[in-house]
C-alpha cells in the first residue's frame, strides 16, 4: 500500500516568470493525502528561489529533487521514481491549476 492517494509531479526549468503563479495555485488545495514532488532539472535561472521562497513554511507533503539539467522527460521520470502516491498526475510548471483541480481528480479515482 502506498503512502499517499496522489503524487503530482512537476518539472521545473526555466519557469521563474510562472512558478509562483503555479504554486499559488496548486499549494492551497493539497492535502495530507496528497504530495506535490518538485524537481529542479538544473535550471539557471531563479525559479527554484522562488520555490524556496513560497514554500518557506512547513510542507510535510512537498518534496524538492535535484538532478542536473537532463529534460522533462528524465525529470517527470525520476519524481514518478520517488512517489510515494498511488495515482500519479503530472503537471507543467509554467500553468496554473484550477482552483478545483484536485478535488475533481480525487473524484476520478
């Protein structure tokens, strides 16, 4: 059995202009069920400060990874490595979700 119903995988590179739009988006919904799995694919630029920064409090359900630049394929795969969720969904780092988003996937599964 795993320990959560969801992990949401979320590539991060060359976002700093979205990030902290996604994360305002997506933090306030999640819940002790769920994980948010953050992974730096080496960007440059300041979106992991961002991230830092936003996520200052304690988050016992978010997980930061660090790998060098490799793709977002390589990125989603090495979160998808380390989930703990039963379900997986994977989302961009440069969208927004709504303000819904997770409560209508936990209806679907």
């Amino acid at each position: 059995m795993r320990e959560k119903s969801l992990s949401i995988i979320v590539p991060i590179y060359g976002v700093e202009e979205y990030i902290l739009e996604f994360l305002e988006s997506i933090v306030p919904q999640l819940l002790d069920s769920t994980e948010l799995i953050l992974i730096n694919d080496g960007t440059k630029d300041k979106s992991m400060q961002i991230c830092h920064n936003f996520l200052s409090g304690n988050y016992d359900n978010i997980v930061i990874l660090e790998q060098s630049n490799q793709g977002q394929s390589v990125a989603r795969n090495y979160g998808i490595q380390q989930a703990k969720g039963e379900y997986i969904v994977r989302v961009d780092s440069d969208d927004y979700v709504h303000r819904n988003f997770l409560f209508m996937t936990k209806l679907h599964l």
